[in-house]
C-alpha cells in the first residue's frame, strides 16, 4: 500500500483529534439547599496531556433573545491535564457537600477553579466546552428559537451535553454532534446532577444529593457525587418475582418477573439470565423503554421428566453500566418418571441384512436407534447424548448429542442414523419420525451387543437396554419394544423386528412394527427467498453479489402459540451460505424472520448451479427452496495448491495419517473446487475423497487432512484412512459429485492439479505412474530408513505440482513448515498513520510477533526508485503495542516528525532486515 502525507493538514487534524480528548464528565447544577456546592468536572480520557488554555466552558439558556442564549462564559486557565485526571470548577472553594442536610459535609474537595454566579437549573440548559470561543455572555445563538444554532463564535467543540425537561426551552447538544447527548427528564424536571460512568463514558441522572460508602464505592442513600474523582458504581436496578417457588410441571409462563430503574432515561436492555437452564429459562432480554420505569418478563418452568427434586435456581438483570442484581427462587419436582424410551435398535453388521437408510447400499451406515415419546407432554431432548459400551471413549458426546431446539412431542418418534446418507429433518419417508445423523459421525454398534444408554444434559442416565449378541446366529434384524407407540411398556422386554411385524419385516425406522406412524406430523415449515435490497421474490443470483443479498424468509404457519420453533436453515451445494449457522428461532416476538445468506464466489468456471436450500425444525415438516446461482466466470481456476507432506505409515497401529497441501499464492485461498482424492493401486481406483469447499488455506502456509490425533489437523473426513503403499494421493478439480468410490482413475475426466504416487517399501506402480505423474519417480515413505517414523515431503516447501523429484522423507511435520531457514521479507505491509500532537502513531498490519523490522521512506519524494530507514523496532520493544492478529501500533517521535516535515509527500514500507 502506497502512503501520500499532507503534513500541515495531518497536524491540523491532530489538533483538534487532541482537544476531542477531554469532555465534560459530571456536572451539578441544583442541589438541596442553596446551591452553594454546584460543580463541573472535566476528564481527560485520551492518552497525551491537554493544556486547557484555548477552551470556554459555556451555558447556553433562556436570556432576553429567548432560548440558545449564552447565560455563562467560563474561559479555563492554562491547565495541563494529564491523561485519565481531572479538572474541577465549583461556585465555591473549598467545595463542601452536604447532600444530608444535617451540617455536616459528607464530601468535601478543592476545585481547580472557582466561578461566579450560580448555574441556572430552572428550564434546559446547555452545557458545552467550546474552543477559541470569540462571543460573549448575552448572545443569542438561535436567533429563531428553533432548535438550530444559527451561530457559533468558536472554532469547534470538544464536549456538550443538554440537561432537558420538556416543554421548556430547547437543548442544544445533539445538534452540535452525534455523540452529544441530550439528557432528561427527571420525572419531568431538568436534571439536577449529571455523570459520566465509567468516566467518559454514557451520562447517567443523579439525584439532589446522597451519601456513598467511601471502601465500597456502593450507596448509602443515592450519593452519587464524585467531584475530582473516578465515579462510582451505579445499582439504580431492582428485580422482584411474583412467586417464590413453581412445579417443574406448571403451565406456561411459571411466573412474571419484573426489572424497574430509577434516574435514568432512554431506552434501556435489560439482560436477563437464569443460573440452571435445566430447571427455568428465561428470555435473553427485555426493554424498559424511555419514559417507563419498568418492564415485565416471564419465566418458564422445565419439566425434566425425571426425579430429582427441588432445585434452587438464581435469576439475574443486568444492563450497560448496571450491577446485576439476583433473585433465587425454586422449582419443585412433579415426581414424573422420564417418559421417553429406546423403542428399536438396528445394529445388525450382516451386509445382507438391507437397506434402512434408502440409498441403495447395505452397511453401517444403516444402523439406527429410534426412540419414542410415551408420555403426554413435549419433551425437550436438548443436549441429551447416547452413549454406548464400545463407545464411552468417545468424548462427552457420547455416540450422540442431540441438538438444541430437539423437542419430541407425546407419542412421536425420532430415529438416529449412524450414516450420512439420508434426509435429515421430518419428512413422509420415515412416517413424519424426526431423523437426525450421529453428532460425531457414527453410532459405533457392534452385534456383539452393547449397553445403550440415554443422557440427559447434565448427564444423569435416564433410560437404558442391553442390547443382546446376534454375531453368532442368523440375521434376525433389529431389536423392537414387546409394546411400542404411545402406550410403549419396556417392563415387557424387547424381542426381534422379524417376530413381531405381522409382515416378517425387519426393521421400521420412524413407524411401528407395521408401519403405522408413531404420530403423524401435517404441519410444514415454509421459506421463501427474496432479493436482499427489495424484499421481493427472487429465482436467481450471481455467485460474485454481496453478501446477504439473499434474504430467506422463514415462517412455521401451524406454530402453536406460545410455542418455540429452533429451526436450521442449510446448503445443499454451499452455493449460498445462510449468516450465524442458519440455526434460529420462531416464537410469539418472531412469528415469521427475515434471514440472510450469502452467495459464495467461488474459482471454479462451472457455469450455473441449482442450490437448494432446506429448512428444518422439530415438529414440522421439512421445506425446501430452489435458486439459480449463477457463474461470473472471471476468477481462473485454482492451480496454486499442491501436495506438500504425506504420512500412510506409523509404527504400530496406524493412527496419525495424514495429507498436507501448501499454498503457493500471496493470499489466502478459499480451497471450494477442490478435491483431495485416495487412489488404491490395487484396481486403480478410488477409495475415498473429500470436498474441501468451505475450507481455507492461508498464503503460503499449510493445510492438514488427517487423524483427529495429528498435530495441527484442520479437517478430519468421515471414515478417513490413508492406506500404506502402492497408492497415490491427488487432488482435482471440481465436487464430490463428480466422484464415486470405486470410480477407476481412467474414469475421472476431471482436470488434475497435482499428485503423488507413493510406497511404504512396495515396488513402484507403473500403471498409476503413468496416468498420474508421468516421468516422475514413485516416493517411498520408507526410504530413508523406516516408513513408521518419517513422511514424504517437499523440501522446501512449495516446488511445482506434478513433479515429484523434490519429495524427501523426514520426522513428519503436520502444519509447520518443512523447510525453516529465513527467507528476506520484503513484502509491503499495510500501514496507517495516526498523528496527536508531537506523537506519531503508526498502525501496523501482517507483522509477526518477535520480529524486527524497519520503517523506511524514499528519498526522492514521490519516486518508489530508492528507500532509507527511517528507523527500526521489535514487536517485543516498549513503544510497540500487540493489538493481536498480526496488528501492532509503533510509537514514533520527533524524528519521524521531522522526515514528515521534510518530505511532506512520501511513500512508506516496512521490511525485515
């Protein structure tokens, strides 16, 4: 990036950025008796010193020209005011507060500055620090009491503030700036005492005069009066409930909860939590709204459905520049036993034993474990987890956690397929039964049998079954409840599918032994895609249009009312992108949302793509909603990614295999329209692929494929494994539809980017050699001495794709660089250039932590033909600060000054040396 300084007009600007720096921070204006301890405060929350010399404190009010009248001129003396102190003006001096009455000052401080007469405090006044103020007292600023000064003798104005009661004469401060606030009423007076919390930050209203706890900076009274110092913490929230104590099992809403301020105006967000949202929740958030001092919530109780008696729960209101405050309440057990059952188990591991998925194929993927609601109310399944005997390993996840928002209502069925491929989401496929896909991929069901147990969020065991041994006889299909649907008994015990449908089938997922439906869902969730900027329907968009231009509209028609509907929004092609996940929710404040998605502009020249878009929730039945993505076609495909780094062969057990790729580009690379494709040399032919849309690589760095056990794995793909050689790794252009297990290479029309042909002691393979990396040599993991401890890989890193001289073994590196000698970096990095003052401020992009580098300058002004340093640093040094994520600000002083002067126009760099 190209830097051009204008010197005079960057100091000009640093002037005034300076004088921005101190603001009006707590005033008084009235206070109990007979207004002799009325006070400003200034605060400077910048980081240099201000001299106060050029700056008028100034009280525009009602005057004989009516209203915007200047009633005070207050010129400050040539103070310097530290950063983070304070400057204090008071209509007497020493300054005692006495906000009790009793004769006694509770606060007592000596001002920097003393002034006469007294604040005016019986209508709106203006408060405001004006610099090179060139008036005088009487003048009157809006000479058509409109609301708009028509005057302004000053150059500008660092800080105002308006202490406002309506119908009375006209505050000023939002006019002269955005970040000048209008502040008030006071129960429809002009407020009396005004402050800042934290100090230069959002104006709280005081009250007439209080006392504070000086240890605790907490109230005594209301005291809210820290002239000279750091105001105090502020607690104007009280939270009260309307019951002490609801059943877990209590209609909907449980209890009202109600948040009320005082001395305080304006919209306010009341933040609301609940300690054990296994027992109550509550809203995210309520409004007491301006004018208002209270607002009500509600919270509901959450049937558990299991015994575990009364529960202590806390609820908790907090809001910007708020303390929390807290009420405890508690939640009774309605000694319900849990009332959701295993109702049938495929776990046959018999390749004979059909297709319960639909896909055409016979194998794990096709176990399944379907449980039924047999009570009479919805229960919410959220964060509940399978877990079974083969799989306690598997992390706190168990074999499944079900998702947030899973709610199964009385007499319903949801089924969780070990596989991927089948439709998630209620459809009629599996009679209207919820199917969701194991959370890690795989259910790990052996027919040896297993101890299948259901979780619930806190990880109490609420149902269980022991699956029996079906390894040694003939395929019997699943194991079915004796009793099932609604009614379902499981003290009646679980017998084979085959024996009790009354066809001889061997397994049901989603319906009863005969095929019933266990509760039929008729109710569908309905998306509509609308043009992001017009909100109107919309059958098409580029792949290159901007983000969120693309808005799905979301509603649930058959939505019970007060019911919750969590629903997610999903690609199928990854075409466009719905924002946050695409996981929401419908409720009586969201009946219908408004969600918007982004198109992906991706390298691959595919023409026109169809992306549909689905849509998911608990209770209803899926949607679904087609558009056009259309190709820009002016990206050139993605050639620069290649096979830096592969490891087939450990010792012992395989467990670390991985593939690592290498951007050989300056920038980071989004990797959508590529494939990494396994090549088996026994048959030629593909044994697994992964489609990396969606994933990213960064410039000139690394990518891992692997193990979840592999340092620095970024992608682990379902079912990975990386055989032991002859074989071959490459990568393609294009999707995972364009390629299929056991697909020959001799099939594969898709242009080829790169590939390795590689061994762990084999011999080479001349027919994968041939089609892959012709006149390139075959790679054995194992040549340097032993394929258990060392990887292939390309030293340096980089080199040119499809030519595998440069492959080497070494100890493996996944995710680091194989080649670590220091290269010259002379890249230009961004920089901007802040000025305050006599300080220079340089903002520094894409630096590395611990490193040394200079800032040089060219010495033939706009010319770019000759560089010289200006000086030099280490991101460790004092006068660096680490703003994190490569960014860093470098304190510079005069001499950068003087060279800015010298040169007025220039271009700057930075380098390591």
């Amino acid at each position: 990036m190209k830097l051009f300084l204008q010197t005079a007009a960057l100091l000009t600007a640093g002037s005034s950025l300076a004088l921005s720096q101190v603001v009006i921070n707590e005033v008084r204006i009235d206070d109990p008796g007979s207004d002799d301890f009325e006070y400003f405060e200034i605060f400077n929350r910048g980081q240099s010193v201000i001299r106060l010399d050029t700056i008028s404190y100034l009280v525009l009010g009602k005057g004989a020209g009516g209203s915007g009248v200047i009633t005070q001129v207050l010129p400050l003396p040539p103070f310097s005011l530290e950063p983070g102190s304070y400057f204090v003006g008071s209509n007497n001096s020493p300054l005692r507060i006495d906000p009790d009455s009793d004769g006694i000052a509770n606060i007592e401080a000596l001002p920097n500055f003393q002034f006469q007469p007294a604040f005016e405090s019986s209508s709106s006044v203006t408060h405001l620090l004006a610099i090179a103020f060139s008036g005088s007292v009487g003048d009157d600023l809006d000479t058509n009491d409109d609301g708009t000064l028509d005057v302004r003798p000053w150059v500008g104005v660092a800080d105002a503030i308006s202490f406002y009661a309506p119908g009375d004469s006209l505050p000023y401060a939002r006019s002269m700036g955005t970040s000048f606030e209008n502040v008030g009423p006071d129960e429809n007076n002009v407020p009396n005492h005004l402050f800042r919390v934290p100090d230069g930050g959002s104006w709280i209203m005081g009250t007439l005069g209080q006392e504070q706890d000086p240890g605790s900076g907490n109230l005594l009274q209301d005291t809210l009066d820290t002239p000279g110092k750091a105001n105090p913490i502020v607690t104007p929230l009280l939270l009260t409930l309307s019951e002490s104590s609801i059943s877990e099992g209590a209609a909907s809403p449980a209890m009202t909860g109600t948040v009320t301020r005082s001395g305080t105006s304006g919209d306010i967000v009341i933040t609301l939590t609940i300690d054990d949202e296994s027992e109550a929740v509550v809203s995210s958030s309520v409004t007491i709204l301006d004018g208002e001092s209270t607002a009500d919530f509600t919270i509901d109780a959450v049937n558990d459905l299991h015994p575990d008696g009364a529960q202590s729960v806390t609820v908790s209101a907090s809001g910007e520049n708020f303390e929390a405050v807290n009420r405890s309440f508690v939640v009774t057990d309605d000694s319900d036993s849990f009332s959701v059952v295993i109702n049938e188990v495929f776990y046959a591991n018999d390749p004979d034993a059909g297709d319960t998925n639909n896909n055409g194929i016979s194998d794990s993927a096709d176990h399944f474990i379907e449980l039924v609601n047999v009570s009479g109310v919805p229960v919410d399944l959220s964060d509940f987890h399978l877990e079974n005997s083969s799989g306690t390993s598997l992390g706190p996840d168990g074999i499944h956690r079900f998702a947030a928002g899973t709610i199964l209502n009385p007499g319903c069925g949801i089924a969780v397929f070990d596989g991927p491929d089948v439709e998630i989401g209620t459809t009629e496929a599996f009679g209207t039964a919820e199917i969701q896909i194991s959370s890690i991929n795989g259910l790990f069901l052996s027919d040896t049998g297993d101890n299948l147990r259901l979780l619930d969020d806190l990880g109490n065991e609420v149902f269980s079954i022991e699956l029996p041994d079906i390894s040694g006889g003939p395929f019997a299909g699943s194991q079915n409840l004796t009793s099932e649907g609604g009614s379902g008994d499981p003290a009646l015990g679980y017998d084979s599918h085959f024996n009790l449908s009354a066809n001889n089938d061997f397994f049901s997922p989603g319906t009863t032994v005969d095929g019933a439906p266990f509760c039929t869902v008729t109710g569908s969730l309905e998306i509509t895609l609308l043009d992001g900027t017009l909100l109107t329907p919309i059958a098409s968009i580029p792949e290159n249009a901007f983000p969120g231009s693309v808005v799905a509209r979301i509603e649930a028609p058959t939505r019970a009312a007060g019911e919750v509907v969590r629903f997610h929004l999903a690609s199928g092609l990854g075409e466009l992108i719905p924002q946050d996940d695409g996981i929401g929710q419908l409720d009586d404040e969201n009946s219908s949302i408004d969600w918007l998605l982004d198109p992906v502009d991706n390298t691959l020249a595919q023409g026109s793509r169809s992306e549909t878009l689905s849509l998911r929730a608990s209770g209803h039945l899926n949607a679904v909603a087609n558009i056009v993505v259309t190709d820009d076609g002016d990206l050139p495909p993605l050639t620069e990614i290649l096979i830096n780094e592969i490891d087939a062969d450990q010792s012992g057990q395989d467990g670390a295999e991985f593939v690592e790729l290498y951007n050989l580009t300056e920038h980071d690379r989004l990797m959508g329209g590529l494939v990494l494709v396994l090549i088996n040399g026994n048959g030629d032919s593909i044994y697994h692929f992964t489609d990396l849309a969606g994933f990213t690589i960064p410039a000139h760095g690394v990518f891992v494929i692997g193990d979840d056990t592999v340092p620095n794995v970024d992608l682990t793909p379902p079912n990975w494994t990386l055989q032991n050689g002859s074989d071959a790794v490459a990568i393609y252009q294009g999707t995972a539809e364009d390629f299929t297990i056991g697909m020959e290479i001799s099939a594969i029309s898709n242009t080829l980017l790169d590939a390795v042909v590689y061994d762990t002691n084999d011999g080479d393979d001349d027919d994968l050699l041939a089609a892959l990396t012709p006149g390139q040599p075959q790679v054995n993991e194992g040549g340097g001495g032993g394929s258990g401890s060392e990887s292939i890989q390309r030293l340096p890193d980089g080199g040119n794709q499809l030519d595998t001289s440069t492959l080497t073994t070494a100890s493996p590196t996944p995710g680091e660089l194989n080649f670590m000698e220091p290269v010259p970096d002379e890249r230009l990095i961004d920089i901007e250039i802040d000025v305050a003052r006599t300080l220079m401020v340089v903002i520094l992009s894409d630096l590395r932590a611990d490193t040394r580098y200079t800032l040089e300058a060219t010495s033939d002004g706009n010319g770019a033909s000759q560089f010289v340093p200006v000086t030099s640093f280490t991101t460790t040094d004092r006068n660096v600060t680490d703003d994190g994520e490569g960014v860093f600000q470098v304190y510079i002083f005069e001499s950068f000054l003087d060279d800015l002067v010298a040169n007025p126009r220039q271009i700057y760099r930075v380098t390591k040396p």
